[in-house]
C-alpha cells in the first residue's frame, strides 16, 4: 500500500540538508508521496528506508500470464477496488470448456467452433482468449490428447483437473505453451505444484475461504511457485460474490499479500442464459479470468460486451478516427452526413447506415469522444469545427453534390452552418435508427 507523506518522512535523516533539491525533508517526503521524484534523489535515505519504501511501492496485486506468443494472456495487477478510483488494468480473459469425454469428431467440432470465435464492436475486436480442458473422464490419457487439441486452436490453456497424474501428462504435451494448472487444493499441493514448478508453469490455488487461500499460496510459494491465480471454491454465487469483494478489498486496501493474486472463476453451471448472467457478474466483481462451458455466440457476446465496458477508462471515452468514412462503396453522388467521433455514437450510425444498403459517406468529426449533444451543449461541436472537419477531410473532392446531412438534435446549427460551408445542410433524424428510412425516402426523393 501506498505510504502518505508523513509515513515517508518518519523514514528520512531530517537533517533539511537539501542535496535533494528540496528545502525540506519533509517537502522531499510529500513530493515522493505523490510521485513527483524517486527516492534515489536523497543520497543519504537508509537502507531501511529503501527497502520499506520499496516494498510499499510494490504493486497490491500480482500479474500472472499464461500461454505464449500471440496466444500469452496477461491478468492481474488491479489496483482499485472500483472502476471510477482510476480504471481496471488488464480485462478478465474469458475462457471456454473442452471436457475431455467428448469423442473425437465431437472434441474436433467444439475446438473448431472456438477456433472461429471472432466477435467485434465498436471497431475493436472481443477475443475469447483460452480454452480450459477438464477432465470429467477421470482418464489421464483422454486428458493429456484433449489438451493437445487444446493447444492447436492458438488460444491458451488451462488444465482443470484435481489429479496430478493427469497434469503432468498433460503438461508433457504442451508444457512449452505455459498453461494454467488448476488447481492445487490443500490436500494436492504439493504434488500440483511439484508439477508446476517443473513446467515453469502459473498454477491455482482452489480453497473454499479466504484464509486457507492466504495459507495455501504461501505453500506454493515455498514449493517453487511464484505466479499463483487464487480460485474461490464457494458454495453458491452469492457466498462467491461475496468472497471475491473481500479478497480484493484484504489485497488492495489491507496489503494482505497472500490475497494478492488474480481470481479465476467458474460459470459452468446452468444453461447458457445463467452462465452469462453469472460471468457477466464475475467480469464486474472480481474475476481476472472467467470459464463457461457454453460455445454458443449468442451468450459469449453479453459477457465480452460487460468487458469491454468494465475495462474501458472511464476518464477517455473510446474514440474513432475523425476522418471520412466510407460505408458501402459510396460514389460522388452519394449522401454525406456527418457525426462525432465516440466509438458508440459513430458505430451506431455506421450500423444503421450499413442497414439502409444505401452506401454513403460518414464524416466523423473529432469532439474529444463525446456524442452529438454533449459535444455541442460542451462547445466541442460546432458549425465551425464541422465546416474546419469538411475541409481537412477535402469532402469536396469526393461529392459532386453540395449537400450536407446533420443529425436531427443539433437542426439548431443548420443556418450557421450553411453560412460557414455555403453547402446545403438537411435535417436528417433525431434517433440513428431512422436513418435508413431518411435516406430512401428523403434523400433518394
Ligand atoms: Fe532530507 Fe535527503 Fe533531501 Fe537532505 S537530501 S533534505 S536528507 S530528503
């Protein structure tokens, strides 16, 4: 945990020597707190000092990856209990099953379908980053070839199994693609890590409480492990809801290090419908990587969605290239109209326009990411910035026409616009969702 000033002062000479370039010691100390110098700037800080200090800096949760190259999935290393306190860092990796009792044309069908996953919104792709083998079997061999079929669909892996035979033969496979074994219980710690440790491999601690957690990562710590992810094994979810807030608020606010891991959880049971709803809940709270056992695309997209919303910064709105836009394959005599450039308003429009089958050109105009009415109530929007965005993007040379579409909520600036362009400026829709109508029935007229 982060020390205040104070704190850091009590750790310095207080001799007001200055050689760090403040007058004081304790001006050094609160410009340290807020991280506006290093410690190496006073020559004269103990070792003590150093070694507190940089212990405090040490971030409150650990950051584990599994799988390598184009596959690696890189979790953890939160540091706020909320998303508003300043942003998640690394979005919870979602991973799908592949039990290993499926027969061969099955296990081949369901690693095809997982090797096809490719899911977009707002101009950003939603990967489904691994998939995790289980063994309902019981059978190591079984295991060990549905985790080699694993390892061929380029995601990474994790190893779901309570057997440590199971694991090593599995990790003899695809050892060298760094899997996540999970998990190491209190009763098979030390052959789970045994193996973990040979692969050079992450591994899960799996207890049913917070504290045998906490006791549990320190016994793989001492048998060689030293990226650990911490799976809570509750009873129900509202016992696992609640158990995941309090580990993170023991790791993040109380410096309990054995807590500071990242979490792996499972929403396997259920229908898909429930399994969404519930890893929807877990992206929120507190899941760094999420196993469903569904493959169906309609109940993976609600989850990847709930990510990329949790793991945007709440302090940058996520944005589009203001420029032109073609959608279609848009001539000299198609519609021009113009929108802002934060992602959900400008894909919304893009979508609808795509829908009309009327190919067109989008101008996106640059208003920091915030939509049409934010933007013009904020002065970000104006005839202006809309005419400037019209001659940057040389509009003129792409329409024969002279005619501008602008959304129905800011008609207001029509004439002022038609003054600064000398184009004609219609009054398109209010709501994206007419636009299709718009331009067969207006524009085509
Ligand atoms: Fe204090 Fe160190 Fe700065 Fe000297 S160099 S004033 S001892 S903080």
């Amino acid at each position: 945990m982060a020390l205040s000033g104070l704190a850091i002062f009590k750790l310095l000479p207080k001799t007001n020597c200055k050689e760090c370039g403040h007058p004081t010691c304790l001006a050094f100390a609160m410009a340290l707190a807020q991280k506006k110098v290093g410690l190496d700037a006073c020559p004269h800080a103990s070792d003590e000092a150093r070694e507190q200090l940089a212990a405090a800096a040490a971030p409150p949760m650990q950051t584990v990856t599994f799988g390598v190259g184009d596959a690696a999935c890189t979790v953890g290393g939160e540091t706020v209990l909320f998303r508003h306190e300043e942003k998640f860092h690394r979005p919870t990796a979602l991973a799908v099953t592949l039990p290993d009792d499926l027969d061969g044309p099955a296990l081949e069908a369901r690693c095809q379908r997982i090797r096809g996953f490719a899911f977009e919104r707002i101009g950003q792709a939603m990967p489904v980053e691994a998939v995790a083998v289980t063994n309902p079997s019981g059978d190591a061999v079984r295991f060990a070839a549905a985790t080699e079929a694993a390892g061929a669909t380029g995601k990474a892996v994790i190893l779901v199994t309570q057997d440590a035979e199971a694991a090593r033969g599995a990790l003899a496979k695809v050892g060298a693609a760094k899997p996540l074994l999970c998990g190491a219980t209190p009763e098979t710690a030390d052959a789970m890590a045994a193996a973990a440790a040979e692969a050079g491999c992450p591994i899960v601690a799996q207890a049913a409480d917070a504290e045998t957690l906490a006791d549990l990562t320190q016994t793989l710590k001492t048998a060689g492990c030293d990226q650990i992810v911490l799976h809570l094994d509750a009873a129900d979810a509202w016992t696992e809801m609640a158990g995941l807030y309090r580990i993170r608020t023991l790791a993040l606010k109380q410096s309990c290090q054995p807590l500071g891991h990242p979490v792996i959880a499972l929403a396997t049971e259920g229908n898909p419908e429930a399994q969404a709803v519930r890893a929807s809940s877990l992206v929120c709270k507190y899941a760094a990587i999420v196993v469903v056992d569904t493959v169906e695309p309609w109940a993976l997209l609600p989850i990847l969605t709930t990510r990329q919303n949790i793991y945007t910064d709440p302090q940058k709105p996520v944005q589009v290239e203001p420029k032109l836009h073609a959608v279609g394959d848009p001539g000299a005599d198609s519609p021009l109209m113009f929108t802002t450039n934060f992602s959900l308003t400008y894909y919304t429009v893009q979508g609808d326009v795509e829908a009309s089958r009327v190919p067109s050109w989008i101008l996106c105009v640059d208003t920091e990411g915030t939509s049409v009415l934010t933007a013009y109530s904020g002065d970000k929007l104006s005839a202006e910035s809309v005419a400037k965005a019209m001659k940057d993007a040389d509009v003129e040379s792409r329409v024969s026409h002279r005619k501008l579409i602008i959304p129905g909520y800011v008609a207001v600036m029509s004439g002022k616009l038609q003054e600064e362009t000398g184009w004609d400026v219609l009054v398109g829709p209010r709501e994206s969702n007419q636009i299709p109508r718009y331009l067969k029935e207006v524009w085509k007229a």
